[in-house]
C-alpha cells in the first residue's frame, strides 16, 4: 500500500533581546557558565518576574508578520516537571492563551507557493543547558530564561523536503523582521517534529510520532526521512505504531523510543500567580505594528514585478537586503533595471567581496552605476572597457564620465575611423578573408578581434561586425 | 474583575477533576508527580486527608461561576513590564554558593538521563 506522510513541526525561537525574558540578565550566547544568572533566573524563594517589555512586542510583532490573530489577552502559565534544566521545577510559558493565534507561513517549493498554517504562537523561557560526564551531569543556566518562541504548525507538511523549505522560509521571516538572529550554531533555532503516515488519499490521521532533539534545519530533513521509512516498513509487515515520543541520533542515523502515551509527561499547568496577563491596546499594538516589514517572499515577487528581474537575481537581493535596497535607490530611475542588477550583482558583489568593504565604504555615489549602464547603453562605452571603468570607479570614487573622458575610453562609433581599422585588419590578415570568403563565416570574429585591438577596445563592436561583412561581400578585395 | 465577562476556558487543571470525592484520585499518583515517596501507611493517611480538603473545594461547586471569567489574580492588573535593560548578573561564586556540588562553574546534579 501507498502511505504519505503528514507533518506538523514546532520551533523553538530565541528572541533578540538585550535581556532575559523575567530579569535583567544578559541575553548571550558563549559567556563562561553561570556569569549570566542572577536569583530570578536560578529561582531562588522569594523572588517576582517582571516581563521584559521588547519580548513581548518581538512575539507579537513575529504574529503580525505570520498574519496570526492577536487576541485582545493572553497569560503565562507554569508547566511543571522535575528536570535539573529548569531550577523552579517549572517552565514559564503560555498554556491556553497564547499571544498569537492562527496564520500562515508562504513559501516557494518546487515551483509553486505553499502555505503551511499556524496553529499559534506562544511565547516561553528558555532552560538551561545540561552537560553530562561519566557519573553526572552539570548544568549552566545562562540560557534558563531566554526568552523564546514556539511557533507551532498545523500538520500541512507532506514531506520531509516541504518540512526543510517551511522552516527556512520561517527563518529568512524572522531574521527580517529583526525578531530572531537564528544563528544555528548558537542553538537559537529548535525544533521538535511531529510525524504520522497515512494510507495515500485517506483522511484520517496516524498514530502521531514525536521527535526531539533536532537542532539543525537538515537533521530534521534527514530524522524526517529516516522515521517516515521506518513507519511505512513497520505498517507494510502488519504492524501496528503507537503514538510515542523519539530521539533523532544524529551520529548513528536512527531515532529510537523514549517513552511512550502511557508515561507521557502530566505537566499540571496552571496561571502564574506572579505574572499579570497581557492585554495589548490600541496604542502599543500600532507601535508594534511599525516593525512590521515586507516579507521576503513578497519581496522577491515585487522585485520580479517591479524591475523585471529573472528570478535569480531577485533571490539575491531577498538573500542579502541591503544590496537589494542599493539595487533599488538606483534602480528605481533607471530605463534598464536589468542591467544595473548585472552590474550590482556581479561586479560590485565581486569587488565588495575582494576587498572586504560593505556597501557604506563605496566611495563612488550610487547613480555612478546609472551613469555607466548609460554609457554602455548608448553605445559609447565597451562592456568590456566599462569593467576596468567601473573598477576605477571603485578604487577613487570617481565618475565613470570624468574616467572615460581622461582615459579617452569613449566607444569609437565614427565610421571613417572604423572602416580605416576594418581595412588595415582585413590587409593584415589576407588568410582568414580568403576563408571567409570561401564559406568559413567564423572567420569573421577573428578579424574582428583584431579590429577591436587596432582599437585598444574602444571600437563598436556591432559596427565593425556590420563594416568587415560589408566590405568582405564586396567584389573587389580590398586587401592587395 | 477587568474586561467583560466571557465563558470560562477548559480546565487547564489536570491534577484532580473538581467534582472528585474522597476516594476517586491516586495518592501515589500524585505523590510521583511530586517526587514524594510514601509509606503506604502514610498514602493511606494523606489520601483520606486529601480527600477531606477536596470535599471541602467541592462546596464552592454550589456557586454558579458560569458569568464569572477564570482569574489567577485578585488585583486588575495588566501589562506590567520591565525595560529591555541588561542589568548586573550574580558572580559564579555567588551562584553556586548555595549548590550542593558545583565543578567547573557548573552545578553539578545527579547523571541526567531522559
């Protein structure tokens, strides 16, 4: 029998925070162990968590840009369990009035525009990091009380390729709206996946398979891939899956049970007497509201529409935003975008590269490159020579007008001068006209190389290309 | 109260349904959830003073709460907020200094295994 899979991810989101969800210690990757804590985030008795304020605008603002609901109030909750990663016992976090309800994630795969629904958005703390030696375990809590955000999906995935393009999607999202860094090395993305098979074309659903332990976007691709082969073998030799929780073994490639329904965790969640509710108004949501930014999907369609790029070249300026908004200060008065995002994208991509400078070094203005795509366009400068005109551009800041006016590079289009070329080059070289007249027709770039040469470049390349043919068909050689 | 009333929301309790009586939850149930280890002597004492403290809850079932919107709190309060600031953390020395065992900057716990 056929089977298909049916996948509902939740991430886990470090927010980009200067400090802790409930205290004022630092938001931090990398410090020594246990530099970053302080009573709250140990929880030590007696102690009162105050909400970090750029926290839950990130959460709310992360729901505008997924099109979630808002609701008008939302609560954090205790959710209780005995793991040394939480020093309370107890994981703040938003059981059943979330902070963001609904929406959708769009992107592109394999060629059309998906949409993966959200079920909701809630924002939690982060625990604390466990290491473990031979006869113990150590625990550093200057990640317990991070602020972070789950973003749970409907199970819309249908396999483990769509599970890998929705999350980098949702990460290109969050990283543009400045909510997340998502550094993977850092451990700022998580996520644990949900994953069952059903006969292809059924309704139903079946039995729901956790993952855990899956910190890099292509270990979910690889534990999805593995899981949905082993549950399809499991049914196809008559057995039965049961729902359960697995740990993905990145090194060995296999996930193995860690429990079971039966001993699933009872985690008695119940409001935080501590906390107050959130009840967002008018006046912070529209605040809020201002971070919202264009998503990157929406971008690339605007860039494609707008400037009438292929869809590369969009791509790399959704990739890097701030060589798609030079793009665009340029572009946007320019008769050929196309050509200013060749010379953005190749050229001063290239240079930007070689020379380790950002776009704030450039000493040259902007509508430089506007000048010389005119130059080009107007047949008074070589592609070729615009290269070295461009790369003194870089180099001193200077106009393209004002270098090709001092280096004399202007394109000679005057055709008494390039039919004087034409006619040494053709004399020069009696053999290829001979070819070329005998039917060899590629004869001809030849000598029109060596016209461009006579020109140190700055010959017109359609003109000589019209000219040599002229005078090649004419009956007389003029080669003697 | 603050906002308009509305329908409570489920029962985020799972530990013991309201209406339960005195003998219909699991004390050694509970007392795992807890991390407590009881003699049996004492499951059987502790069960049945549970029971007498839910009976006692079960009064409050008389009252008709379905206008009434769930609250943890007495106070009509909302967003109370901190400013993004980072402000000055304890020292590892400081931090570990109640721990029962401590190396190399960490808290040291019995070996972790899930």
């Amino acid at each position: 029998m056929d089977y298909e899979p049916v996948i509902g991810l939740e991430t886990h989101v470090q927010l980009r925070t200067q400090s802790k969800m409930w205290c004022g210690c630092a938001n931090a990757f990398g410090a020594p162990p246990n530099t970053h804590v302080c009573p709250v985030c140990l929880g030590l008795p007696g102690v009162l968590p105050v909400a970090n304020d750029a926290a839950l605008r990130l959460t709310v603002l992360t729901g505008l840009l997924l099109r979630c609901e808002i609701p008008p109030r939302a609560k954090f909750d205790r959710k209780n369990y005995f793991y040394p990663d939480m020093p309370k016992n107890y994981q703040l976090t938003q059981y059943d009035q979330p902070s963001a309800m609904g929406g959708y994630v769009e992107f592109e795969f394999q060629g059309r525009i998906e949409r993966v629904r959200l079920t909701r958005i809630h924002l939690e703390e982060d625990v604390g990091k466990s290491f473990h030696f031979d006869r113990h375990s150590g625990v550093d809590f200057n990640r317990a009380g991070v602020p972070l955000l789950e973003i749970v999906s409907e199970p819309d995935l249908t396999s483990a390729e769509m599970a890998y393009a929705y999350l980098n999607a949702l990460k290109d999202i969050l990283i543009y709206g400045g909510v997340s860094d998502c550094d993977m090395e850092k451990g700022m993305v998580r996520c644990d996946v949900n994953v069952s098979v059903r006969p292809a074309g059924s309704r139903g659903l079946g039995a729901k398979i956790e993952l855990k332990n899956l910190n890099s976007f292509s270990g979910v691709r690889q534990a999805l891939e593995h899981e949905i082969s082993r549950q399809i073998k499991v049914l196809n030799r008559g057995g039965a899956l049961v729902q359960s929780t697995r740990r993905w073994d990145e090194v060995l490639g296999v996930t193995e049970e860690m429990r079971t329904k039966e001993d699933a965790h009872d985690y008695r969640y119940f409001p935080d007497p501590d906390l107050m509710p959130l009840e967002p108004t008018e006046a912070w949501l529209a605040e809020v509201r201002e971070g919202v930014v264009e998503l990157p999907l929406a971008r690339k369609q605007r860039f494609m529409h707008d400037y009438q790029l292929p869809a590369a070249d969009a791509q790399s300026f959704v990739d890097d935003p701030t060589l798609g908004d030079y793009f665009e200060r340029i572009a946007r008065g320019a008769a050929n975008a196309k050509a200013v995002a060749n010379w953005v994208i190749n050229d001063l991509r290239a240079r930007l590269a070689d020379s380790g400078w950002g776009l704030h070094d450039l000493k040259f203005e902007p509508r430089g490159i506007l000048e010389l795509v005119g130059l080009v366009e107007r047949g008074q400068l070589s592609h070729k020579l615009a290269q070295e005109v461009f790369a003194q551009m870089f180099r001193t800041g200077r106009s393209p007008a004002a270098i090709v006016k001092e280096r004399r590079l202007a394109q000679v289009s005057d055709t008494a001068a390039l039919e004087a070329f034409c006619d040494q080059a053709l004399a020069a070289h009696p053999g290829p006209v001979n070819d070329y007249r005998s039917g060899k027709t590629a004869a001809l770039n030849f000598l029109k190389g060596q016209v461009m040469k006579l020109s140190q470049g700055k010959a017109n390349p359609a003109l000589v290309g019209e000219i040599l043919e002229r005078k090649l068909r004419e009956p007389t050689p003029s080669s003697s | 109260m603050h906002g308009t009333l509305r329908q409570p929301t489920s029962n985020p309790f799972q530990l013991v349904e309201p209406t339960v009586a005195k003998k219909d939850f699991d004390v050694s149930y509970v007392a795992h959830l807890a991390r407590l280890e009881l003699a049996s002597a004492e499951a059987e004492s502790l069960g049945r003073q549970l029971g007498q403290v839910l009976a006692y809850m079960a009064k409050l079932e008389e009252l008709d709460v379905a206008q009434v919107e769930p609250t943890a709190h007495a106070v009509p309060l909302a967003n109370v907020t901190r400013p993004d600031e980072i402000r000055p953390s304890l020292s590892n020395a400081d931090a570990l200094r109640n721990a029962p065992a401590s190396n190399d900057g960490l808290f040291v716990v019995p070996k972790i295994v899930e």
